[in-house]
C-alpha cells in the first residue's frame, strides 16, 4: 500500500505543473459557499431535527472550500510565483507545496471534531438511522466526543431494525462512504461548471482512498483483530459503544444472514448485549466473495480526472466536458456509475449512467441535468433541473428476484441578491427506491431553501 500510496504521490506533483493550463474565459471563483437553512420534511423526521443529510454535505464542502482556498493563499506566500514569468520549476515548487498541505488537510483535517469528512460520515449513519426512528448521536463532534463513532443506540433498536426494517439497517451501515461518494460528485461537478483559483484534488483522491482502504481493512484479519482488541476499550453500556462497529462487515454479516435476529451475535465480554463488531472470519465464504468483489470494484472512484488535476478537457471554446467513475456500496449491493458533466456554451449539462447490483441482477439507471441556467436579461434568475430513472430491485434487497421501474426529479431556483449572495428554493421528489443523497428508500417529496455565497477571483 505505501508502494501504491508514493506512486499516487509522485503522479500527483508531476501532474501538479499542468494544473494551471487554460480554462474557459468565464469567471473564477475562490469560493463558493451554500447551505440549505431548511430541508423538509426530513428536519421534522430526524430526532436530532438538524442537520439533514445534505446539510451535512454542504456544511463539510463549505469547510473544505474555505481549508483549500486558505491552503492555496499559504503556498502562494511560502513560494511566491509570478504566475506571467516565473520559471516552470518554481512554478512546480508552488504546486508541490500545495497539494502537499492539501493531502494533508484532507487526510488529518477531515478527522477533526467539526464538519469535515468524518463527521460528514457519521452524520449519514444518523440521517438513515433517524428517518427509520432511531436516535444517536455523533461521536466525531466536539461538544459531545472525538472518536469517529455513532452511539447512544440501544441492541433492543437495532434487535428491532433488523427484525422490521432489515434494508432500513442495512442502508444505515452503508450510509457512511456514501458521503464521501456525494462529496466528491458534488466538488468535480461544481467545480466544473464553475471555474476555481485553487481545486480540490486532493480531496478526491482521499475520498476514493477512504472506500478502498475501508474494504481492504474489512476484508482483512485486521477486522477480527480489532473485534478482539476493540472490546476492552469500550463502555460496558452498549448505548456509550459504537451502533456498527466495522460498519462493512456488519453490513455484509447482516445482508448474508438476514434470517438470524441481530441478537446472534457473540456476547460483548465484560458488559451488556453484544459484540457488535463483526471481523472478516464471521463472514460466510460467499459473503467474503462479496466483499472482495468490492473492494475491486471500489477502485472505479479513481478512474477520475479530476484527481490527477485535469478539471476539464476542453474539446473547444464553446464545448467541454469531464467524466468520473463512481462506486458506491448500497443496501441491496452497489451503484456503479459513470457521470459526465459537460459544458456548451452557457449550458451546464450532465448525463450519468447507473448499473445497479444485488447478487443475482444487474440493473440500468440514468440521471440528467441542468444546472444554473440564467432566466431573463437581468441575470438574477438561474433555474436547475436533474432528473433521474431507475430500474432497481423491487424490495431493494440483496436477494430479490423481480426489479421495479422508479425515478426521481429535482427543481431548484435560485436568485441573486448582489454579487456575492444568492438565495435558492429546491423542490425534489422520488418514487420507492434508493437514490444517493436522501435517506429515504420510500417516495418522497421534499423542499430546501437557503443561501449562496460566492466569491470572485
């Protein structure tokens, strides 16, 4: 890993010379902030009201923004450049150093008890176990602890959630890395249509490392190493311990064994209810063929361009595009797509083609968008349309036979107040089915309103 880790490194910071080629002519933001102040009806939903699971997005890309252009003024400070004389080699020296305080920002950072990454993560454990009614708080939060857990959750609850709302629990376990698979759809394609001083790159190559090492650790004997050790440094009160454990292999344990209650488990020694952690050597042979199959699978959310600093190909002065691969584990199996943002002209497009997996079946999806589309000749009305169409298994489980058409369709409108703050009103809606960014598996129609803030280069 530390062979594959340096190679990534070095192909990173000989990249890093090109990272300041011609873009489009539009303008250049350093930052662009948002923040949905409501989102409805999933605030009233969730026992802790706030925040939803794309506040809990926005709230992470807003900190990375402000970590990554406070990273880019530093480098520039530390190696200064003349960006119209400096020689190529200073020019490299500059882009070193910044990417290389972005890795760490994002590797280091993101652990932090605020809104970056890892609270981002647990968040999305919450906002599926919340929308199921289940409380729980989040252990990488510094008003409450700084370990990277989601506790306060009862066995008797999840005893409850499997034995009633088997896909409920098993899409909580999964709900993790699928926030750093939305973290990086939502920076490559903002970013994209919207030209940067400074652009994350370095974020998307720690988020598709996250999941690979996550199936990696789970598909090792790391996994029955910390079942064992883990438990003496735990509170004997199973509502002070984390709900999951390794929430890979407790999602492949309980997928593969969904006839057996929760209850099964090996007893916690010295405390109360079970073990929740579950280490590789408790999976069944096929469920540890299914998470090798994974974590090969999870090395898709590299094939991205924006990792290695190409943040548009343009085909022409009116057309460009980019494209990334995208892994994400679900309740029923994964999503394996491929998104396509382009741009035309004033037209921010995006096309996206899904396969959904369980055991048996693969099934087709698509997603299309617009996105900020100007109304009238003032230039304060921008309109976003995404729609998306699915063909999923039918109870969205692992071992379903039969698939069932859905889809979803989303419409945002946004008005500018002045030249750095806009406000913005989303209307979205979707039938039965798993759609990344909502914690809903059934129909749903919600509402969002908030701000942009935005400033210019």
């Amino acid at each position: 890993m530390r062979k594959v880790s340096c190679l990534m490194l070095l192909l990173c910071l000989l990249l890093s010379t090109g990272s300041l080629q011609a873009q489009d002519t539009t303008a250049t933001y350093k930052l662009r902030l948002s923040l949905s102040l409501l989102d409805l009806p999933q605030q009233t939903d969730l026992p802790q009201r706030y925040p939803s699971m794309l506040q809990s997005t926005e709230l992470s890309n807003n900190l990375y923004d402000l970590g990554f252009w406070g990273i880019h003024s530093l480098g520039d400070k530390l190696v200064k450049v003349d960006h119209a004389g400096s020689t190529k080699g200073r020019a490299f020296l500059n882009n070193s150093v910044k990417y290389l305080l972005s890795l760490g920002f994002v590797k280091y950072g993101s652990e932090l008890p605020i809104p970056l990454g890892v609270w981002a993560h647990e968040e999305y454990h919450r906002a599926v176990l919340g929308v199921n009614g289940v409380s729980s708080k989040n252990g990488n939060w510094l008003p409450n602890r700084w370990d990277g857990t989601v506790y306060g959750v009862t066995d008797a609850a999840l005893a409850n959630l499997k034995a009633n709302n088997l896909n409920g629990l098993l899409y909580s376990y999964v709900a993790g890395v699928q926030s750093e698979n939305l973290s990086t759809q939502t920076n490559v394609i903002s970013d994209f249509y919207h030209q940067r001083s400074y652009y994350k790159n370095a974020l998307y190559l720690y988020n598709a490392y996250y999941t690979w090492d996550y199936l990696k650790f789970s598909t090792s004997p790391a996994s029955d190493d910390v079942k064992r050790d883990a438990p003496q440094h735990e509170h004997a009160d199973p509502r002070k311990r984390d709900y999951a454990g390794s929430d890979l292999t407790a999602w492949a344990y309980d997928m593969f064994n969904s006839d057996q209650p929760y209850t099964s488990r090996d007893l916690f020694p010295g405390g109360e209810g079970v073990n929740r952690r579950v280490g590789y050597s408790d999976l069944s042979e096929e469920a540890q063929d299914f998470l090798q199959k994974q974590k090969r699978l999870s090395l898709i959310n590299f094939a991205n361009p924006a990792i290695f600093f190409v943040n548009r190909i343009r085909i022409s002065p009116d057309l460009s595009f980019n494209f990334f691969g995208q892994y994400v584990p679900t309740h029923f199996g994964s999503d394996v797509a491929l998104q396509l943002p382009a741009k035309y002209k004033q037209y921010n497009l995006l096309l996206g083609l899904h396969t959904y997996r369980n055991r048996e079946h693969t099934y087709p999806g698509l997603n299309l968008g617009l996105a900020d589309l100007p109304l009238g000749t003032q230039g304060r009305w921008h309109t976003s349309v995404a729609l998306h169409g699915w063909k999923q298994p039918a109870q969205q489980s692992f071992y379903d036979e039969s698939s069932k058409l859905g889809g979803a369709a989303e419409l945002s409108m946004k008005y500018s107040l002045g030249s750095h703050l806009a406000t913005f009103v989303t209307v979205a809606g979707k039938t039965e089915g798993w759609q990344l960014g909502s914690p809903y598996l059934k129909d749903n129609l919600s509402l969002r309103a908030g701000i942009n803030f935005n400033v210019l280069q």
